[in-house]
C-alpha cells in the first residue's frame, strides 16, 4: 500500500484510501479538479497531493505503470479516458440523449437506412457539428468527408453551417450577455473549409484512401471525425469472388478501427438497406453481409414509422436500446415536431 | 490524393426551361448527380427528357450547360416529330442564342439500347465520345430514356436471378456516376412504376422517401426496379396525373350556373434528393412544352 509511504497528512490520507486510491497508480491519470471533487478537499490541496504523489513515484525503482504487458491499459484508466471523452452532438437532443451525448470518438459508429431517411443529411451535419468550438462544449475539430456516390452536395453543407453559426449565436445571446468578446467569428465558409472532402468513384479508390488516412492523419492531427457516405455503394456491384469482398471489407473494418482509436476520432459509416430473403417473406437488413455487421462498435438504424423519422440503437457495447425521433429540417437535422416526443425504451 | 476544396466545388445546374419548375428544384437537374424520374406512362416524363436536350445547349449565363446531349432511348419510337415541335418553340424563345442556320436539334445524339449488357456497352464508349466533343460542343448531359424497360422482362423472379439484377444496377449506376463526376455531366434517368394490389404490399410497400405512398391515376404505385436501384440514385421525382373534378362557375343566359368538369391534374413531387426539401408543384403539358404552374 504505497499512500501509506506518502507524507501527507493522516486526514487526507484517510480521505484517499476511502475514496478507493489505495495505490500510486491511481493517481497517475486523474486531474487535480476530478480529484478535488472526489475527496472534497480544495483544489490547491489535492494539487498538493499529486505533486507529492508524483515526486515519490518518480523515485521509485520499479517502472510507474504496473502493466503487464506494454501500451496496456487499466480499466481504471481506460474509464477515466471514456468520461473524458467528448461526443458530437447530432443537434438533435432526442438522438443525443439516446447516443449518450452523441457520436462517441475512438469508436467506429454504423448508421443504415432506406434512401431518403437522412444518412447524407445526419453526416453532414456531424461534420458540420465537429467544428463547433471547445466553448460551446464541441470538439473545435476538422472533418474528412468520404463521398463515394456523390451525394453530398455543397450547397446544402453550407446551408446546415450556417444554421450552426446562427444557433451558436443564440446562444450566446441568451447565456453570455455580458462576454461581448465571444462573438461569433466563425463563416460558413471556414466550416467548409474545415471539411476535408474526398470524392470516391471505385472500391480500389476506396481502399487506397483509407490506408492514406493514416499518413494524412499524422499531418492533420485536429481532424476529429471521418464520415463515409456511403461504405457499401462500391461493394455492392459483382464480386466475383465473395470471400475476397469479406477479407477487404474487414481489413478496411479493421483500419478504420485503428484509426479511431490512434488518433481519438470519431469515424461514421453509412450503409445501405438491402432484403435478406428468408423463406417466404422479406427482411430488411443492412447491406454487406452478417460478418460485416460484427465489425462496427456501434450500429444505429434509420427508419420511418408512420410520417416520422426515428432512430433505434441497434447494437451498442455501452447504450440501451432505443429509438427516438428526428426531424431534417432546412437547418440540419433537428427535434422531430411532433407532440409526443417520448422516448421508448425497449 | 488530396481533399477536394469545398468552397471551389460548385454544384451546377441545367434549367429546366420553365422558371416556376426551376425554383422547386433549386436550379434545375444537377450536374455529377443521377437524377431519377418516376411515372407512369403518359405522364410526361419523356417531355421533361426533351426539354432539357434543348435546354442543356443555352449558355451558362441562362442556366444551360452550354453542351450537347445524350439521349439513350429505350422504348420504340424516339419522338422525333414532338422534339421539331418543341425545338420550334425554343428556338423562337431562345432566338438570340442560335443563330439561323442552327438546328439545336443537331445537338442532340440519339441511340437505342436494347438490354442492360447493350447499355454497359454503350457507356464503355461513351467515354470517348464524350472527349471528342470537347472539340465542338462538349456533351454535358446523359438521358437515359427509361431504365427499367432493360429490366422489366430478363430476369426470372428468383432471388438468385434478382441478386444477379441488383448487381448489375450497381455496375451501370457505379459506371455512370464515374462519367457523371469525370466530366461534370448531369445525368437524368426515367423510370417506370409498378401497381401495389391488395392488402399484402411486401417489399414493395416499403417506404422510400417523402411521400408515404405514390398515386397516380387513382391506383397506388411504386417506382419499378425496387429498393436496389433506389440506392443507385442520387434524387428522385414523381409525376403524377389525375382526373379531378372541378366545380365551375358559368355565366349563362339564364343567371349563372355551375358545370361540373373533368380536369387533368398533373404534379411533380419531390420524393428523395440531398438538398431538396419535401416539395411538390402542379404543372402542365402544352404545345411549347412543360412548365409549371402557379396556383
């Protein structure tokens, strides 16, 4: 029990140790504010406690991390990096509030449905949303676009930018008052420029981006998303060999994988709706195959229901499944209108 | 590989020649785009293809492309006689733009296509056709009149046979969209609909897009060739025509009265595209062509 050997007082040790920070490590990754909160001591005092912490691991002999194996990770850790995490609004709070705040980074999210639903729409507002500035509790990051069947059409991303700068104006209308030094400089047109926008025409292309992204990742290290609209178009023509058409996709799966969690960005995937032809009747399923649908984190569903568009969780190691209503707007993807805005939980 | 710059990426349009139908559209069909067109027979789909042939050679400046067209037609005969008509018009509308000799219509190429192995064909060779006219007129916009007559009658309904069939619409769709982005083309397709009977709609019931369902003369419909194609496209519209009947006022002789007549509706609705709202707008077939109309 390291803490013990710490020369501090026995009232914050016993704090610590109640707190459940019965080791050095422990207080290798956590901030002095988070610490403060936990002990409920003051900031300055909790700063104390790490310098000193810190000092003494320093001088120890045996390596700092006791991680078996190198660049592991405790969970511990790895739970303090999640909270620390920042997701991408979807600008609409319903779908936010489903998502657990949004498109979480580090993990690849899928999102499927039938044409017309708002694939393209939701991914150009992500790539618009990406960019809004750390004090409006965004990202300030940049965004790579990957088109692959043309749809994303320019006009309309600067409509959606626009409508971004005007809510964040509002708000800082109404909550800011007296900062006048936070106007809002941002253009439409530097959120377009922002958007690092790649046009697609073959699956080699495909491939041949995405093992690029690393190289232009490193030199671009504020992008923050990657939007391919849509993964599936040029797969979906006659392979002749299928299991070649499986080992590219997982390798492409894979890579984008390693990217998210490299360069801790959020990477969006949109696919397509095809039948699955079972027995007699149809079913509905996204494209690609079932050893596709294994190599997504997470998989969001678009569909209509009724006059409405809604969204239901698929498949996610973390959220509940459930399925909440939206609405595409000339502003961007927004709030469904309708009165009953319940969300069901299944 | 380098990004794009967005803010050089202009997204142009070709006008359809009627300034109310323009305005639903946001422009007109768009370029490095396929743009589908879903009605039934005589609804007006083939006068639409027309109309932008000839528009597509006013210049830049009036919302043409300044270019000539392809026009791949499937269903026999071409409408050679309705095209003089039209070209008519739009030369006595357009007069300053052509000067007297000019025939638009000589700026219009026109093939048959038989089946969908003749269209890959045909699209194999389109690329350099295409790069020759850049000598003269560049051609800037492929009609592909309709797409699902190559469809309608080769494939058994198996799914194998069906599998076989979205395969190839991937493949003609990925070919197309690769000229369309190679030389900034717009590309218009028209597509055919299919009935929906009885209370067991299937796949085909599926909603796609903003309408709920589709009604054309009184039947409820659905565009042919199913879900797959209707991810090959980029924008789809539908035009509709019904009978309605209308109550008229009448002066007459003996005080006024009220004749009840038939009329024919037609609208074109917006049903899925990346930058159009839900929209719809009613229009009209005349002698000159097709133009919309402000109620």
């Amino acid at each position: 029990m390291e803490i013990w050997r710490l020369p501090i007082s026995a009232s914050q040790r016993g704090k610590l140790i109640s707190a459940g920070y019965t080791s050095l490590s422990s207080l290798s990754s956590i901030s002095s504010s988070d610490l403060a909160r936990e002990l409920k001591v003051s900031e300055s005092e909790a700063m104390n406690i790490l310098k000193v912490a810190s000092h003494s691991r320093g001088s120890e002999t045996s390596n700092a991390s006791c991680s078996i194996v190198e660049g592991a990770q405790s969970a511990w850790d790895m739970l303090h990096d999640e909270e620390s995490l920042m997701h991408i609004t979807t600008s609409s709070a319903d779908l936010d509030n489903i998502l657990g705040g949004g498109i979480h980074c580090k993990e690849v999210t899928e999102i499927g449905g039938v044409p017309g639903i708002g694939k393209t729409q939701l991914g150009i507002q992500v790539a618009v949303n990406v960019q809004i500035p750390n004090d409006f509790g965004g990202l300030g990051g940049k965004a790579i676009y990957i088109d692959t069947e043309g749809s994303f059409m320019v006009e309309r991303a600067f409509q959606i930018a626009e409508a971004c700068i005007e809510d964040m104006s509002e708000y800082n209308r109404f909550l800011r008052k007296d900062f006048q030094e936070c106007k809002i400089k941002m253009l439409p047109q530097d959120i377009l420029e922002n958007i690092f926008y790649f046009r697609i025409c073959s699956y080699t292309e495909q491939i041949a981006l995405i093992n690029y992204l690393d190289k232009f990742l490193s030199e671009h290290k504020d992008v923050k998303v990657i939007v391919v609209d849509s993964v599936t178009f040029h797969f979906r023509q006659d392979f002749d060999d299928m299991a070649l058409r499986t080992r590219v996709l997982s390798g492409m799966a894979l890579k984008l994988m390693n990217l998210a969690k490299r360069f801790s960005l959020a990477v969006v995937l949109l696919n397509q709706v095809t039948t699955k032809h079972t027995e007699a009747s149809f079913q509905l399923a996204l494209a690609l195959g079932d050893s596709w649908s294994h190599t997504c984190t997470n998989r969001i569903v678009l569909y209509w229901n009724g006059n409405e568009r809604y969204a239901y969780i698929d498949k996610s190691p973390s959220l509940r499944s459930a399925s909440a209503a939206y609405s595409v707007t000339a502003r961007g993807i927004r709030n469904s209108s309708s009165s009953c805005k319940r969300i069901k939980m299944m | 590989m380098t990004p794009q710059s967005l803010l050089q990426l202009t997204s142009q349009k070709c006008t359809t020649g009627c300034p109310i139908l323009d305005r639903l559209l946001y422009g007109g069909i768009p370029c490095d785009s396929i743009t589908e067109i879903v009605a039934e027979s005589g609804s007006g789909k083939t006068q639409i293809c027309l109309q932008l042939s000839l528009h597509a050679q006013l210049p830049v400046s009036h919302g043409g492309l300044a270019a000539s067209s392809l026009y791949l037609h499937t269903e026999f005969p071409f409408p050679f006689r309705r095209l003089h008509q039209l070209c008519l018009s739009f030369r006595s509308s357009n007069a300053h733009h052509f000067p007297v000799n000019d025939n638009p219509c000589d700026r219009i190429f026109v093939q048959s296509v038989h089946s969908a192995d003749h269209l890959l064909e045909i699209m194999s060779k389109t690329d350099p056709f295409i790069e020759n006219s850049k000598n003269q007129v560049p051609a800037r916009l492929i009609v592909i009149d309709s797409i699902a007559a190559l469809f309608r009658s080769d494939f058994d309904n198996t799914p194998v046979e069906l599998k076989r069939r979205s395969s190839l619409f991937f493949k003609i769709s990925s070919k197309l969209k690769a000229l369309a982005k190679r030389f900034n083309l717009a590309v218009l397709v028209t597509n055919q609909v299919v009935d929906l009977v009885g209370p067991n709609e299937g796949i085909n019931g599926l909603r796609i897009g903003n309408l709920g369902c589709l009604h054309t003369s009184g039947r409820r419909v659905c565009p042919a060739l199913g879900l797959a194609w209707a991810n090959c496209v980029n924008s789809r519209l539908f035009l509709s025509r019904n009978e309605e009947v209308i109550r008229e006022e009448n002066e007459k002789p003996n005080g006024q009265s009220c004749d009840f007549v038939k009329k024919k509706m037609r609208k074109l609705y917006v049903v899925f595209a990346p930058h159009l709202p839900e929209s719809s707008c009613e229009f009209e077939i005349t002698r000159e062509g097709l133009f919309g109309v402000e109620r």
